[in-house]
C-alpha cells in the first residue's frame, strides 16, 4: 500500500531514532534495496496539470535545445548572448560573485541583469523556443550575496531554536529578499545530519540527529516556494528550493568534506533521509546531488540513489542539479564530458566555466547514442516542469513581478524582526556562575574581544564572500553588532558600555562581556584534525579579566561544538552565540535585562549538537554512549541552576614541535596567512575575496581538484611585483628550520619573461630568496610540478626562522602566468631543493 511521508515520517522517526541512535525496523543493518525507502505520492493535486505544454515544447526542441536546458554556467562565465544562442536553461552564482563582479552591486543591479537574461531566453526571433531562464543564488541564512541583505543565524543555530514555525517565516522572508533582486531559484536549505565536527560545513547542519530534519526540512520549503495546493505556492514573493546535498554529505568518514560515507543503507535512510523526507512531503521541485560518496561511489553518478531511490521509490518527479563541477568526480568523467552522470539521473550540469565544451560533448553523446534520447527528454521534461509549476512562463520578465526593485526591502525592519528572534532563540547557555546574568544595565560595562564589533565574523561563511572573509561593518549597511546591541541596551537604561578589543579599559569595569571564536570558513576549507579551540590570546584576555576581579561573560561564535574548558573555566558565564548573522543586538536582548533588573528575554536554544568533554572526541553523537561535557539538548534558563564546578583542562591531544607538513595554503591561506600582492604602484593589497588586481599583477582563485583550491596568477610585465602569503604578526618556524622544504605545487601557464624569485622573509632584512627562472622555463607547460626550497639554505641567507612575516612570496618584473597549489613546510622530503 503507498504510504504517504506524512502519516510514515512522525511514526518512523520514533522507532528508528531512539535514545541509544538509529536502529532499524528491517531483520539486518545489511539491507539494501529501493523497497526499504518510504514511497512519496506527491503532495500536488494535479501533478499532470502541464504535461501537454510540455510534451509540445519537445516536439518542437532540437537536441541542441535540449541539452542547453541541462547546462548551469556560472555568472562570470556567461551572458545574455550565450544564454540566447546556446538556449541555457539556467545560471547561478556562485559564493562571492555579482552582477559586475561589483560587491557593492544594488537590488536594482542584480535586477537589471536578470532582466538582460530573461529577455535573451525569451527571444524566438531566431525561430526556436521561447523557455525563460531561471537563476540560481546560494542564499543559505538569507540573501547573502547581496549587500544590507537581512542574515539569518546559520542552520547550527537555527537547530538550536527547535522551532519549525520560525523556519518557514526564515524562509518566507529569504524568499522575498531573493525575489526581489529577479532571481527565482535558491540553494537551499541544506539537510546535512553532520555526524562528525571536523568538517567543515558543520554550520551548515540544523543538527547531528534526525530528530528534527523532518519538521525543518519541510518547513524551510514551505518558507521558501509556499505550502502546496494553496495560493502561497509559487506566488508573489516566493522562490524554487533546493534539498541538498542529497545524501550523506554530513555523513564523510573522518568529516571530511566531499568524502566518503561508508555505513549501511537503513543508517543511510534513517540519520540521512528524514529531511529529504519532509522537503518532499513539501512539494520540493529541486535536489541537489553531493560531492560526496556512499560506499565509495559518488553521488553525482549514482543511478541506484537518484533514479531507483529518489525518483521512482520516492515519487520526485522535479529535477536533480548538479554541484560546482561535482560530475567530473564521477570515474570516467571530465569537466566537459560526463555522459554517465545523465545516465545516473543528474538533469542540470552545474558547470561554472567549461560549460561549452560540455555542451558540445553532451549533444554528441545523444546524437550517438551514448545518453539515450529518452533520458534526455526525461531530463528536460524535468526541467520544464519545474519552470511551469513555479510560473516561470507566466511571470514575465524579473522587473514585472511584484516585488520586483523593492529595495526598501531589502533588510527591512520587519525581515531583521524575525532575524533578531532567531538570534534569541538559537543562544544556548553552558554556565551562569553566581547568577551573572542577565546584565543589570545600570553597571560600567567593558565589551571585548575580537568579535565583539565584527559583523563579518558574526556572520561567517557564505557572507557576501564564499568563505565569509574580507568583510567590514560597513559591508552591512542596518545591520548591528553584538557591541551595538549592548551599547543600545546598557545606555538606555542609564549604564555605561566601553569597547575594546583587547580588554584595555580607562574605567574599571563592573563586568565584562567577551566575545571571541572561529573566524569565517566555508565547505572544506573549513575542514579540522580535532575539535580544540586553539586562539591562546582569547584564554589569555579571559583570565586576565578574571584576575583583575572582574567578572567575565564570554559570548563564543562558532559554527560547531569546540572544546573549550579552559575558556569556560575562565568565564562566570558562557554563552554559545553560533553564527548569529546581521541582528548581533538579538544576543543583548537576552544576556542584557531590563531596568529593573529583569530579564527581558530567556535562553531558550538547547545543544541540537553533543559538546565535546576532549578536543581528541569526535565523532560524539547523540545516542552513541560517550561521555559528553554537555549533551544533546542541554542549554539552561536563567530558571535553572547555572553553576559548574571547573572542567578538566586536559584535551586528550599529544602536542608535538612540528608538524610533518605545516600547511600554509590548503585550499586557502591557513591562519594567520593572507595572499597579498603588491606591485610599484601600490604597497600591498590583501586579497578578501576570489580575486585581486593590481596593475603589475592579478591573482584568481581556480579548481585543481576541488572547488577554488588554487590560485592563477599573472604578472602583466609592467615591472617589479609580487604575491605573497603574510601575515600581520610575527609568526616562529624555528622547529622546521634546518629539518624541512619550502614546497609548492606549480603549474606553468606562461614561461618567465625575466628572472623570478621565491622566498621567506621576515623584515627589510631579514630575508632570503632562490632564483627559480630556470625552474619554471624547463617546467612542461600546463603541467603541475612540485618546486623544492631547501629552508636551511634560506635560514642561512639571512632569514630568522623565529621570526617570519612572509612564509612564501614570489617576484618577477617580467610576464608570467602560473598556478599555485598546497604551499608547505614538508619535514620527511628526502630530495634536495633549491638554494639562493
């Protein structure tokens, strides 16, 4: 009997997710099988309601046509012109892209440029069909592309809140922030259970048990696209969603990020599949297939799970979009050329660059019968579909809609409303000594600490940068810090409120709030070893405070549980805030009470996440019989007992001098390492975002293996310039002098036109470099190849190992073009590497 998800899934989730983790109804954690997924009739009344327009526009489609409907380019890498001529179905931008490559781009902007695409989609003077565009941003804790966009607290948080109504307003309200700028499509919500906190999308989690992915799931797409069989759907304001990463992305072996899940089928449906479980009983028209594995094949050519699973099991009968280049993961495939991933059941390539080759490959595939036409016309009629039941082919152009331009709405009090409640709800409180809080807002108040006024560092990844990085508070026009709100409340109410980032006060004050923690990161750039909060200046300032007699609250954003016992010992209160997004003045509403001393808001976020009692503890999950230092869904109200007696400082980790390979850049530039370049023209500019210019040279972050892993760099031959990873302090390599290589993986695009250095420095000078010229020139073109610098020989050309600013920098005055990869200090190289 079919059975639908609505009446399968509160019952289910009782029996499969118990106190002692998942189990199952089926004889044998071995089963396997589409029979063991839930059937899913879609929730729509009338699913049929378009197929004869659609079965009219294939008839009339060249497979040219049709395979331009299945291709994804990414907005720097198309135009209005191409989507005419190739027939794209669709575009995207990525993390950190714009209309213009402006990062200050207006709604008007955004809207401008979806306009110039529609229009070239709709354009039949050539004689083909008319089928609108449709473009898709990852607005994944609001519209966060866009500048003075209201930001949500990421899904950590948001799972802390157990609240699915204030989901769907989320949603709702992301919707219309989105629709507002012409765009129609979002990439979201992520239903990851993330199983092990070393990964680095944790944030992107609502939680590491199922437990509420059901209810979330299904509520962020009724916030997003409307509730099904009612006027909300697909109406004024309201956007496509995006089930992702379909399955198991948080499910990786070790956390590691696009890795491999290696547990059963019944462990895959019963902690994986309970939010894909409510975005289909939603009505979700889209899902988006993950970089990862399950049992070693990648999703993205995984025909069993996309068609066997998802389309016939479940009944989804919307489409599956690819993620950034994810096809080409799939063994035998390429960038341009992956006719096992149609096969499997993927309908859109996301294809930021190569997507014209793909295109051309893709159609001389059909054509020669290597992708059945029957799979490609299953695949557009997908798509097709789609677009009619979101009312693409109704809407008009993006300026004609209604909220077209709106840009009073854009962060509007009413949107930051419902974001400032989220931030309340999701701040989950781990000790309040003595009743410290909430704050009597008569007191002197010192507010410090290096996230204290930092929205970008409030907000994290995903913040209009794809790792959140290069941000300042003027990037987010209405928005408030955590200060800000403090400031407001304590000043109020007749108190006084000083800031300073490293505690300093003129005042001695009564108490002291300290808000500290990750700095931003997305995907697996924000990948770890251990769970240990590792920032000693935070412990440091803590202490400082405590020993002066001041007592401490400390206010801790991160987008997972850390091990920090030192820190909380050192605190009177503590206080997890997340990623809290735009509405920092939410966390004062709650720590700050009212003039008579009364709080004006409770703690009401509990742990949707195990806290690690080690840094060495991980995975720790609900369900599984380790010992925690606070368990799933703890989290005290100012009603309950908040005292702690002090933790154990042991971390459980064995510290060593060195590591075998310290990684400088891995993906991205590790900490405290920042890409600079400089050229005669400009002392030196940090590089914030996916790419920097200056006129003598110009760096572009680019795919080797993974998403933006790499940068391409280009020397213009107009003299003297450099890039370098620096850092703005001192940093002590000593334990890696005379024992360890300065090795970078290179690849040559352009040979030098004049001599290249490559080097360390750690001042004026204090510095030493190798010729590498003759290097580079025997290098094979196109090809990567690892340089070796032999560090002792910089050391002994006037380098202070203890010292360094400058781990890395390269120089020419010539033209040069090249990419760099993994830039390290490796201990165990046996080979011998350059010398000045």
């Amino acid at each position: 009997m079919n059975k639908s998800l609505t009446l399968w899934a509160p019952l289910a989730l009782a029996v499969l997710v118990g106190c002692n983790g998942p189990t199952s109804d089926n004889p044998s954690d071995s089963s396997t099988g589409a029979e063991l997924w839930p059937e899913h009739p879609t929730p729509l009344a009338d699913p049929m309601a378009y197929e004869p327009e659609i079965d009219a526009l294939l008839a009339r489609m060249s497979i040219e046509e049709k395979v331009g409907q299945m291709i994804q380019p990414e907005l720097r890498n198309v135009t209005p012109e191409d989507v005419k001529r190739y027939h794209l179905g669709s575009i995207l931008n990525g993390g950190g892209s714009f209309p213009g490559g402006d990062k200050n781009a207006t709604a008007q902007d955004w809207l401008t440029l979806a306009d110039g695409f529609y229009e070239a989609s709709m354009d039949d003077s050539d004689g083909f069909a008319a089928i609108p565009v449709v473009w898709a941003t990852d607005a994944v804790h609001g519209h966060n592309n866009v500048k003075g966009a209201t930001l949500f607290p990421h899904n950590i948080g948001l799972g802390a809140t157990r609240n699915p109504d204030l989901i769907r307003e989320i949603g709702t309200v992301t919707a219309r922030e989105v629709a507002i700028t012409g765009l129609d499509w979002n990439f979201a919500p992520t239903l990851a259970v993330a199983r092990d906190d070393r990964w680095g999308r944790t944030y992107e989690a609502y939680a590491e048990d199922p437990e509420i992915l059901y209810d979330y799931g299904k509520a962020m797409v009724e916030g997003l696209q409307g509730r099904a069989n009612t006027d909300e759907f697909f109406g004024q304001g309201r956007v496509l969603a995006t089930a992702k990463h379909y399955i198991a992305d948080g499910g990786t072996e070790g956390g590691i990020d696009r890795g491999d899940a290696p547990f059963s089928e019944v462990e895959l449906r019963d902690v994986h599949g309970p939010g894909y479980f409510g975005a289909l009983d939603a009505g979700v028209q889209t899902v988006m297939a993950s970089f990862s594995s399950w049992q070693g094949k990648k999703l993205h050519g995984h025909g069993y799970l996309m068609n066997e699973v998802l389309k016939q099991r479940m009944g989804f009968d919307g489409l599956i979009v690819g993620d950034w280049n994810g096809h080409e993961f799939v063994d035998g495939c390429r960038q341009d050329s992956c006719p096992e991933a149609v096969n499997a059941g993927l309908d859109i390539f996301m294809v930021p660059d190569q997507w014209r080759a793909l295109h051309a490959n893709t159609v001389a595939q059909v054509k020669s019968g290597e992708i059945a036409e029957e799979r490609l016309n299953d695949a557009v009629r997908r798509i097709l579909r789609v677009k009619f039941r979101a009312g693409m082919f109704e809407k008009g152009k993006p300026s004609d809609r209604h909220y077209a331009g709106r840009a009073d709405l854009i962060g509007a009090d009413e949107h930051r409303a419902v974001a400032r409640q989220a931030v309340r709800e999701s701040l989950v409180l781990l000790k309040n000594q003595n009743g410290l809080l909430p704050l009597n807002p008569t007191q002197h108040i010192l507010v410090a600490g290096d996230g204290a006024d930092n929205i970008g560092k409030q907000a994290g990844g995903w913040t209009l940068t794809w790792q959140g990085t290069g941000n300042e508070n003027s990037d987010f026009p209405g928005a408030t810090s955590i200060y800000d709100g403090i400031a407001d409340a304590v000043t109020s109410a007749g108190g006084s409120v000083e800031l300073d980032v490293n505690g300093d006060f003129s005042e001695k004050p009564d108490v002291a709030v300290v808000v500290f923690g990750e700095d931003p990161y997305a995907e697996m750039q924000g990948d770890r070893a251990d769970v240990d909060y590792e920032p000693e200046a935070d412990l440091e300032l803590l202490k400082r405070l405590r020993d002066e007699g001041i007592p401490v609250v400390s206010v801790f954003l991160t987008g997972r549980p850390l091990w920090v016992n030192p820190e909380i010992n050192a605190s009177d209160a503590f206080v997890v805030a997340w990623l809290p997004g735009s509405e920092g003045v939410g966390v004062a509403d709650v720590l700050v009470a009212d003039a008579e001393g009364q709080p004006r808001h409770d703690f009401r976020g509990k742990l949707s996440f195990s806290w690690p009692a080690r840094a060495d503890q991980t995975p720790l999950n609900h369900g599984d019989g380790q010992a925690t230092q606070f368990p799933y869904g703890y989290g005290l109200s100012y009603a309950d007992e908040g005292n702690l007696e002090p933790l154990s400082e042991d971390s459980g980790l064995t510290e060593s001098e060195a590591q075998t390979v310290l990684p400088l850049f891995e993906n991205r530039p590790m900490e405290p390492w920042q890409w600079v370049l400089s050229d005669v023209t400009e002392r030196a500019r940090v590089v914030t975002g996916s790419g920097a210019k200056l006129p003598g040279i110009e760096i572009q972050s680019v795919d080797r293996l993974v998403q933006e892993d790499s940068r391409a760099v280009r020397w213009t031959g107009t003299g003297p310039a450099e890039v370098a990873l620096r850092s703005p302090g001192r940093v002590d390599l000593s334990a890696y002098a005379g024992k360890a290589h300065l090795r970078v993986d290179v690849n040559v695009v352009e040979a030098p036109a004049s001599a290249v250095t490559l080097g360390m420095r750690c001042g004026q000078d204090c510095v030493a470099s190798a010729d590498i010229t003759e290097w580079l020139a025997g290098a094979d073109a196109n090809t990567w190849q690892t340089l070796s610098i032999d560090l002792s020989c910089l050391v002994e050309a006037g380098v202070d190992p203890s010292l360094v600013l400058s781990p890395f920098y390269m120089s020419t005055e010539g033209a040069l073009q090249v990419k760099l990869y993994n830039v390290r200090l490796e201990m165990d190289y046996q080979g011998e590497g350059l010398c000045p």
